[in-house]
C-alpha cells in the first residue's frame, strides 16, 4: 500500500512522544557540537511522516486513488511526494512515526526500508525513526528491522538506549537538541524528543488488538527525564505546559 491512505497519519501505532523541555539543560553527550539545534531564526522544524506503507517500489500499486489515478502509481509516488515535502519544508529533522514498510507486500525487507528512507538519506538532513505494527511482517524481526535502520546514512535512530539493561521492545531513545549557536544556551539542551516503540500486537488473550507501552519503558523514560531534569538550573525549570505534541494513532 502506498500514496493515498499509506501517507495518512492513521495508521500507526507507534507512540511517539515528543516533549519540550525548554529549561536549556547540558547537553549530555553532546558538550561541544550537538548533533541537532535550534537554528538562527529561533526555530527547529519536524517533518513528521507517517505510514509510508512501502512495499516493493514500483510493482506496488497505490491504494485509495481515484481509479483514473491507479494505472502508473507506486510506491515511487510515496517517495516522490516525501522528496518533494523535504525540499518545500526544508525541516531539521525527520521523523518517521511507523509503518514505513508494509510487511507483507514487502518481499525483502531491507531492500524496502532502504527504498523508504532513501528521500531522507538523499536529503543530508538527519532523520530518526520508529515502528509500526507492520514493519516486521515482512522478512526481518522487530529488532532486525531496528537494527537495519540504525546503520543507515545519517539516522540518529537507535535500537535501545545503551544505559537501559533490561527495556521491552525496539527503537526507544531519546534526542537533545542544542540552542541557537552564538547563543548563551549553544551547549545546552533546548528541547528533548522522546522516542518509545508502542510495540505491535497484545500477546494477552483476554486484550486483543495493539500493543501498548510497557513499564519498563516508562521506567527509562521517567530516569532519563529526572537525569536530565537534575542539571536543570531552578530559575528556568519547565513545567506541565513543555509537552508540544503527543499522538498515538491506532487504526489499520
Ligand atoms: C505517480 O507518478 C507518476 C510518474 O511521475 C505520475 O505520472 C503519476 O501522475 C503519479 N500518480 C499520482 C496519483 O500522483
Ligand atoms: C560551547 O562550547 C564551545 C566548544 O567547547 C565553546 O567554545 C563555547 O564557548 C561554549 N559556549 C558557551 C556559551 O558556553
């Protein structure tokens, strides 16, 4: 599946969490030159794309087109509109919220996922992403798909945070982003994007459907915030109104 409905922010259920937290932490592992900041104008831009659905490239056809639109649209319609949105936005980052491969059409899975990101890869900006309920279905695993994606050009994905020993599922982390350079807060961490994997399908019987954040996960995520939160000098501790977008999609 791919264009129409493969592009709507419905169909996955991946959770991602991104939370501001505008109280202009140390950047943790970045003292220098962190790897994403604020630009000169004050702004960081997020492309969010959702559900790419890619298949097989130019075999798969699209699905919810008009049937006048069906004959010559593929998945290289997905890839041209994802291009043509990176040069229209020009974000500083991309995001990608899950379902980027449909597994089940997809043939080989690593073939498809490099197909999926390479607008991103193309574009030199950095890009991160999670998975969605259909990203394993195809020839790879959960963490297979993960790992796949972490040694891709210019992703700052990761598997699992390398400080969580024990966390369920794939594709939890968290990124910083820097303040404006020249800025008094150029080495800080302005803005903290939290990345957890909402995992695929329940495996309890007596809850059928999707699965959901585990406790382990919440765990890392509220040690990870307090970690951060301690370096946090008082007079601009963030509070309640820092969360700038939560969405959880679970349809398909
Ligand atoms: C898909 O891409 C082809 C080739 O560029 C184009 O001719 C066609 O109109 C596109 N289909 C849709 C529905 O945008
Ligand atoms: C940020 O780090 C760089 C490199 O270590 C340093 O030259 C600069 O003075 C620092 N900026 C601030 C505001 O501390």
């Amino acid at each position: 599946m791919s264009f129409g409905s493969g592009l709507s922010a419905t169909t996955s259920v991946v959770l991602l969490l991104l939370i501001a937290s505008l109280s202009f932490l140390p950047l943790s592992a970045l003292a220098a030159e962190p790897k994403l900041r604020f630009g000169s104008n004050g702004e960081f831009k997020i492309l969010q794309v959702a559900d790419m659905h890619f298949a097989d490239g130019k075999s798969t056809p699209c699905l919810d087109v008009l049937p006048s639109q069906v004959k010559g649209c593929s998945d290289l319609n997905t890839s041209a509109f994802i291009h043509r949105m990176i040069l229209a936005e020009k974000p500083n980052l991309i995001v990608f919220t899950g379902d980027n491969i449909y597994g089940p059409d997809a043939t080989d899975a690593a073939k498809s996922l490099n197909a999926a990101f390479a607008p991103a890869i193309a574009s030199n900006i950095p890009w991160a992403a999670v998975l969605g309920n259909h990203d394993q279905e195809s020839t790879l695993s959960r963490e297979g798909v993960m790992k796949h994606i972490v040694g891709l050009k210019n992703t700052l994905s990761q598997v699992n945070p390398p400080e969580a020993k024990s966390i369920d599922g794939f594709g939890n982390y968290n990124l910083e982003v820097g303040g404006v350079k020249g800025s008094s807060f150029e080495n800080k961490s302005a803005l903290n994007l939290y990345f957890l994997d909402s995992g695929d399908y329940s495996t309890v019987p007596s809850i059928p459907g999707y699965g959901w954040i585990k406790a382990s996960q919440q765990f890392w995520f509220e040690r990870t915030s307090s970690k951060l939160k301690q370096a946090t000098t008082p007079e601009r501790t963030c509070t309640g109104a820092c969360i700038l977008s939560y969405s959880i999609t679970r349809i398909c």
